[in-house]
C-alpha cells in the first residue's frame, strides 16, 4: 500500500493492472516514469514476477539509471542483475550470453559510426568503389537503414545498377565485420532478432523467463524494434507498453508511430489507460496544447487536465525582423531574471539550430549567458568551422590549421598518407603545408587549384545588388561584397554540395548543416549591417570573438538553447517558442511528406507542454534567408490557438489594416538593420510583404513586384503552391 500512495485513481489503475498487455497512454506531464517504475516494484512486492524475470526497455542510458534508482528505493533489491536497459544494451548482453548461437566470437567488439564508417572505406577500396559516385557516408546510412528495418544484403530489392552496387558494399561489408568479429549498432538489434527468431530452444527460454515486458516510449519504437519485443513476448506473456501517440517526433529516425495501433490488434489489448492529470503545466497551456493536438488525425485521443488554477495566457509577440525577435527574448530573459527566475529555469526553443545564431548574437549582445542543449554553439558547429576554414585560406594561406581541416572535406581523394607526405615537406623546406603543397602534384595540388581559383573570383566579384558591398576594402585590397565571398565560398568549395547530396537517415541531419551555412551567409549579410565594414578579415575575427564569449561553465547558471526536439522529456519555468512562421515551423519538408504535418503538430505539442508557468510565442514579419530578406506569414500553429488563451504583447497584424506592414520595434531595435517595407503610397497599393489572396492558389505573401497597373506583375509565395509570379492586369488579387 505504501508503494500505491499519493497515485492517482488512474496510475493506480495502472499499476494494479492484472498479467495481460495494456496500453498506457501517457501525457506530457502525467507521471509516466513513477507509474512504469511503481508496476515493476509492484509486481516484485506481491510475488507475482522475480526480479530476474522482469524485462523493461528504455530509449537512453540514463532513463535506464533512473529506473533503476527509483526502483532501489522502493524495493530492497540489487537492479544491476535485472533486465532493464536500452534495446541495443539489452541485445548486446544477450549476444554475448550467446555469442556461440550468434555465430559470433566471445570477445566480438562494437564498431561506433566512425569505426563502421572506416570500414566501409575499406570495403570500397577492395571493390574499387568510386568514393564520389558513392559517397561513404551515403552507404554507411545504407546499411543502417536497411538493417533497422530487418533486411539482409540479400534480401534489398535493386532495381538499377546503382542500387545492385550499393547491395554489393552492402553484403561484402557485412561479410568483412563477420570475419573480423564486430558488429555496428544496427547489427546488435538485427543480430538478435534472427538469434531469436530461429532458435526455438532459446526463444522459448526467454518467452518463460520474462512474464512481464515493459517498455517506456513505445511511440518512438521503429519496425524491428516491435518485431523483437513480440518474438520476447510470444503469445502469453504481458507487454505493458507506456507511450504518447501525441509525442511522436521521431519518424526522420525510423520511429513508427503506427506501431501503437498494431499494438493493439497485436496482443488483443482490452486495458488502455488514459493518463491526463498533468503536473506540470497551468490551465491555459494544456488548453492551448489540446486545442492544436485535436486537429491531428487518427489520434488514440487524450485530453491533458490540471488541478492547478488557469494561470497565465501565452504571451504572443510579432517582431519586425528576427533580429528583433531575438532582442525581445534577449530582454524579457533579463527581465524575469530580475524577477527572480534562474536562467537554468528558461529555454528558448527552435525548430531549426540554424536559428540560433541571431539569438546567440542578442544573448552576447545583453551579456546574458546561455548553453546550447544537445548541440553545439553557432561558430563551433563542424560545417560552420569548415566554412570559415575556406574563408581563412583565402586571406592568409600561412593557416595550416585551417588547411588541414578542409584539405580533404569534402572528400577528394587525400589519405591520411598524403598528408603525412605533405607535412614531411613542408618541414624538409621549412616552408607552410600550402606552399609545400603546391610543389608536391596530384590531388593535393589540386586542393591548392582549388583555392586559387576562388581566391581569384572572389576578387573580381561585382558589387552586391544591393549596395551592400560598398564598404571597407577587403584583406585582397578589392573593394568586394562579403555576402558574396561567403555564398561564392559555400558553392564551390563543395561544402553545399556534400550536403544536398546526403540521402536517407542522414538527410535530417545534412538538413540541419545546411541550414547553418545559409544562416552564416545571414551572419555575413548582419555584420555589414551592423558594422558598415565589409571586410572579411574584420568578419572572421567577428566570429572568433563571438565564438569564445558567453560560454556559460558546466553547473553555472544558464539559459537554455535547444532544439524542440532536444526540448522532449524536459520542463522549464518559462519557455520561448520562436519562430512560428510557416515554412519554418511548420517546416516547409512537412507539406510534401504523408503524414508530415501530423508529425509537425506534434512536435508543436511537446514544445507548448514544456513550459510550466510562462509560454512565449513569437515569430517576425521578416527573416534573413540566403543573405536576403523574406517576408513571412504567421505560422498555421498559431492560428489553430483559441483566441481566448492569447495576450498580444505587440499590435496584432490580422486586426489592423491588412494593407499596413506592422510598425511595432523593440526597444533595442538597430537602425542600421535593414528597415520594415515601408505602407503603400495610396490605398489599394500591392507593396513587398503584403499578405494577399488568389481564388486559385490561396493565401501568400508578395515577394517581388515589377512595374505598375495593368503593365506590372506581382511574385506571390503562396503557402500550398510555392511562389508564382503573376501579371497585375489579371491577377486578381484581394488583401489576406
């Protein structure tokens, strides 16, 4: 009884379930980890499972610990010798206690992505693989991917020759690691599965040890994850899954939303538990957070409440410009500071890390210190110090840090020997790595080449269109457009390329680095702005001071920067969500992908559940995209939010004039920032930024205009129909 005090009637429901599978759903908020722990524990105490006869999976190492505390202090039990760990740490202690009927060797050893990359190298170069027709990266995320859905070499349909060879690294690689004895992360899962699958003796051993299955985050289970927990649970043992349909966010990762439904029909599930007592959050965020999770299709379906009062409305800003928006957190940080709030109680979260680059600017800019959660700071970024990498080199070719850092990123064919060869001469000359290397011939040669020829364009680079490039003289002496130094640098280094080229599980990721070059071309475009220099040498010491400042230390106090994906499973005091343009969030990808706009919902609903007392919601009428300004509309997100739950902070655009740009500028607004479009000169006018409607193609935004009457025409980003241009006279076009 004492391990059943202080739940709710719907926890205890839960615990106290009978030896059948059940489906909990559990929300944001809702205690899912004391319920998942309490069952084990209860399960223990009442003699009706041994502690060695438990299974309970978790997604991370330290959900794992966690349990595993909480449980030691209920229970006067030793957990290490129990079953409870992350599918991967599970298969592995398996594997190893069956390394025999593994067909693998007692001391098999794990290859982390780098190793399992350096292998497939090996791999392409015993089969003479053309490395830039098939990059190694590409067929590494291959492999991964075809093994997490159950597949062998063998078994991957190959419907053109390009396929058929991607099959053939594929098979000779696995057949290399089966020779050396390793196996990469994706082979554990997969490896035990068939360990299981085609051994009865041992499937049945496990099916008897383990009655009571448990699984924390079933939402973001993938294909052969579900696969392998029904072989474990057979047909009569209990699968107690805990999961929240409204909380899955991991599709670009492999996760299976779906696999919840199959559930379901799976084991015959007749206990699904609801659990919606938040703790949390107040009143109007749960109703904010329930009103957008409603519009998601073929939902289980939940409705988060809370004891505690209503609280505040969420507080709804509309910047002029993401700078500004970045300038409104920066002081309403300092300002609840002030009021009593740690900075480690704040986040600020984002839907892309590129954003936040112009809020670590405003954060240095305030003298607010900040930490970057789950990633790295703007100018520490790998594809960022690439970049300024290739920029170096074009103002100083003595940098061999520099050099040796892009020498062979992209790859271009330059080992670890060459460069050795290349050291080796630089010191028999005592000259730098560069000018060693445009002795030596080949590749590294090459390398050089490429250099000189981005150092000779850039030179000769016309002025940027907009004037922009009118300032100090560069580091060559040419008066040049340092957004144009950077763009021409980020194209034909290769660097851009490398990334659009990425394909399955790490096109998510290649995304996320091609966001933050074009977010350093933005970078470039600011710091004229701001400084009326357009030097790069000037920009480049710029990013280096801006990198080393405001480094907040481990365990000091700190605001928050994060992705809202790295936002899931925390709560903070008070939350900023930015951003909220469509197109932005939701992500413009969401529109062309089945289900895309479900997934975006939901991540919008585990970014509004993770504020506890104060939500915040801004977006801006402009942000800097490629170096340019675009103007944006509000996202669709805030537009799903009751009116009611709303305080606008700043004058709201849909209840002014349509045909007036907002007006409003934060305090610390920059002059030297490019300005808001100016009204139309007469009534009735089309000006840049105008949120318009076509009967035909929807709501849009003006984006160009040429000419006037019935001779001009408008260019209008439509949200469902990409941007068109459309003659004036025909047109017939009506304010938004």
């Amino acid at each position: 009884m004492d391990l059943l005090s202080g739940l709710n009637p719907e926890q205890r429901a839960a615990v106290e379930l009978p030896a059948r599978s059940a489906l909990i759903l559990a929300g944001a908020g809702s205690g899912k980890t004391r319920v998942l722990t309490t069952r084990i524990a209860y399960l223990i105490s009442n003699g009706l499972v041994s502690p060695g006869g438990v299974l309970a999976v978790t997604f991370t190492n330290k959900a794992s610990k966690e349990m595993m505390t909480r449980l030691s202090a209920m229970l006067p039990i030793n957990t290490r010798s129990m079953w409870i760990g992350t599918f991967h740490g599970l298969c592995n202690r398996m594997l190893r206690a069956h390394y025999r009927e593994a067909n693998l060797p007692q001391t098999f050893q794990i290859l982390d992505s780098s190793d399992q990359q350096s292998a497939i190298k090996r791999v392409m170069k015993a089969l003479n693989v053309d490395d830039e027709k098939y990059p190694p990266r590409e067929l590494q995320n291959f492999i991964s991917r075809n093994k997490e859905q159950g597949l062998r070499a063998h078994e991957v349909e190959a419907y053109d020759p390009y396929t058929r060879r991607k099959v053939e690294v594929f098979a000779a690689y696995d057949e290399q690691c089966q020779r050396e004895g390793v196996v990469d992360f994706s082979e554990l899962l997969l490896r035990c599965y068939e360990l299981l699958s085609r051994n009865q003796m041992l499937r049945e051993h496990y099916q008897a040890r383990f009655k009571h299955i448990l699984v924390d985050e079933f939402q973001d289970t993938n294909p052969l994850q579900y696969q392998w927990l029904k072989l474990l649970a057979g047909k009569e043992n209990a699968l107690f899954a805990v999961g929240d349909d409204d909380q899955s966010i991991y599709a670009f990762r492999g996760a299976n939303v779906g696999n919840m439904q199959e559930l379901l029909h799976d084991f015959h599930v007749e206990s699904v538990i609801k659990l919606e007592q938040n703790y949390r959050s107040h009143g109007n965020i749960l109703d904010a957070a329930n009103a957008l999770i409603s519009r998601n299709r073929n939902r289980l379906g939940k409705e988060l409440w809370t004891a505690e009062h209503k609280g505040e409305p969420l507080r709804v800003y509309e910047a002029p410009t993401d700078m500004d928006e970045a300038r409104f957190i920066a002081d309403e940080v300092r300002q609840l500071h002030r009021e009593g709030v740690a900075l480690s109680e704040m986040a600020v979260l984002y839907r892309s890390n590129a954003q936040s680059r112009a809020l670590e600017h405003a954060l240095v800019a305030a003298g607010v210190s900040y930490r970057v959660y789950g990633g790295q700071r703007f100018y520490e970024r790998q594809e960022i110090k690439h970049a300024l990498a290739y920029l170096r080199l074009l103002v100083n070719q003595d940098d061999d840090n520099s050099l040796l850092r892009v020498i062979n990123f992209p790859t271009r064919g330059i080992g670890a020997r060459s460069i050795e060869q290349l050291q080796e001469a630089a010191k028999q000359y005592n000259t730098t790595l560069y000018d060693a290397a445009a002795r030596m011939g080949g590749k590294v040669t090459g390398f050089v080449g490429l250099i000189e020829q981005m150092r000779h364009t850039t030179a000769k680079l016309p002025l940027h269109p907009q004037g922009v490039g009118r300032g100090v003289p560069g580091a060559s002496g040419s008066t040049l457009s340092l957004p144009e130094i950077v763009d021409h640098v980020l194209q034909h280094s290769g660097l851009m390329a490398n990334y659009q080229n990425e394909t399955g599980a790490k096109k998510h990721e290649a995304q996320e680095r091609i966001d933050n070059l074009n977010e350093l071309l933005n970078a470039a475009t600011l710091f004229v702005h701001e400084n009326e220099d357009d030097s790069l040498v000037a920009f480049l010491t710029h990013a280096t001071l801006e990198a080393g400042e405001h480094q907040a230390e481990a365990g000091s106090d700190a605001l928050h920067l994060m992705t809202v994906h790295a936002a899931k499973g925390l709560e903070f005091h008070s939350v900023f969500i930015t951003g909220l343009e469509d197109g932005l969030f939701p992500h413009q990808n969401s529109q062309n992908e089945d289900g895309g706009l479900d997934e975006e919902r939901r991540l919008m609903y585990v970014a509004l559940t993770r504020a506890r007392r104060r939500l915040y919601l801004t977006f801006a009428q402009s942000r800097m995209l490629h170096g340019q300004v675009n103007y944006n509309m509000m996202s669709s997100f805030l537009r799903e939010l009751p009116d009611a739950l709303l305080q606008w902070l700043s004058p709201r655009l849909t209840q002014r004039n349509p045909s007036s740009f907002g007006s409003y500028s934060s305090p610390a607004a920059s002059a030297k920032l490019p300005p808001a479009p100016p009204a139309p000169a007469k009534e009735g006018a089309w000006r840049i930024g105008q949120r318009v409607f076509h009967q035909k193609f929807g709501e849009g935004t003006i984006t160009g205009l040429e000419g006037n009457g019935t001779e001009g025409r408008v260019q209008v980003n439509f949200k469902h129909a990409g941007s068109k241009w459309l003659a004036l006279e025909y047109a017939k076009l009506t304010a938004a």
